[in-house]
C-alpha cells in the first residue's frame, strides 16, 4: 500500500486539505496526517483535523508523497526545519510533492523550486518566481514529482493528476 503524508497547521485550507486526503484513501493510499504535535487543529472555516503524529515521529523514507495545503498554514509550516527536510527529502527521491494555493510558501522555502514549472494562487506567484520557480497560470501543472493547483476550484483536476503520480 501506497503511503502519503498530509502536512497540518491551524489555518489550513479546509478543502485543500480535506480533498486529497479523502480522494487518496478512496484510492488506497494511506494517509497519514502530521503536525507539529498531537492534537486538535482547525482550517480557516473551523473544520477540525484531529493528528496523532508530529512531524519528528516520521521519516520520508516510510513514505511515497507529501502533500502541502493552503490557507494560511502554509506560512507556519515553513517555519519548521523538520518539514523543509521531509520536503526536500521527499523532492530528492522523486516522490510526490502536491501543493496547492499558498502551499508553494513551503516548497520555495525549502528551496526545490529552481527552474521548476509550478501554479499557485496568483497573490504568490513573485514569491515562486523568486524561488526560481517558472510560474503558469494554469488550473493544475504536474513538473516530474511536484503537483501543483491554484486554488479549490481547482482540486478537481489536482486530485486526478495526484493520483497519477502517485500510481506511476
């Protein structure tokens, strides 16, 4: 079986998180939500994500992908060196990075994005561009391991293109 790793943070996204990881598990794939430590958290409309594991308790080799939400995580998020290792990690091994809307924070910090086609919401596009990234404004841009989305609207498309990746 297949194992993903879903990035949490207050703030997140709620359908930006919540869609892949029922999208994925509906595939089969495992996915195992982590944060800074056990707990209660809450996307930016008060859905609640309950998480077991912090982000010390795992290690990128026991898995096949992460994925990165938006909202305003994605700014918290980065600011862990345990995360930006498993991204990086992760990137290094070839092994499916999904992020969407204002997840691309995380992957320019991580410093993965030199000469790499991304999409995100457009208020981030300069951060990206200046990460080294080549930003398109497309609904969904898939470069090797990396799959990015803009925005909710989006997911339908980003969900079929993780998928993809994840099976190849």
């Amino acid at each position: 079986m297949k194992k993903v790793l879903q990035l949490v943070s207050d703030d997140f996204e709620d359908l930006e998180l919540w869609c892949p990881v029922m999208r994925l598990r509906e595939a089969g794939i495992q996915v195992d939500l982590v944060a800074e430590k056990p707990g209660l958290y809450h996307g930016k409309y008060g859905v609640p994500c309950e998480v077991a594991m912090s982000f010390n308790d795992v290690n990128s080799k026991d898995y096949d992908g992460i994925l990165v939400p938006g909202g305003w995580a994605p700014d918290k998020l980065r600011r862990f060196p345990k995360v930006l290792s498993l991204v990086k990690e992760m990137d290094a091994d070839k092994k499916l990075i999904g992020q969407i809307c204002h997840a691309g924070w995380v992957l320019a910090s991580a410093g993965i994005l030199q000469g790499r086609k991304v999409t995100s919401t457009p208020g981030i596009k300069d951060d990206l561009s200046n990460a080294g990234a080549i930003w398109l404004d497309e609904p969904c841009v898939v470069d090797d391991n990396i799959v990015s989305a803009r925005r909710p609207p989006d997911i339908p498309e980003y969900m079929n293109q993780l998928v993809k990746v994840i099976n190849r």
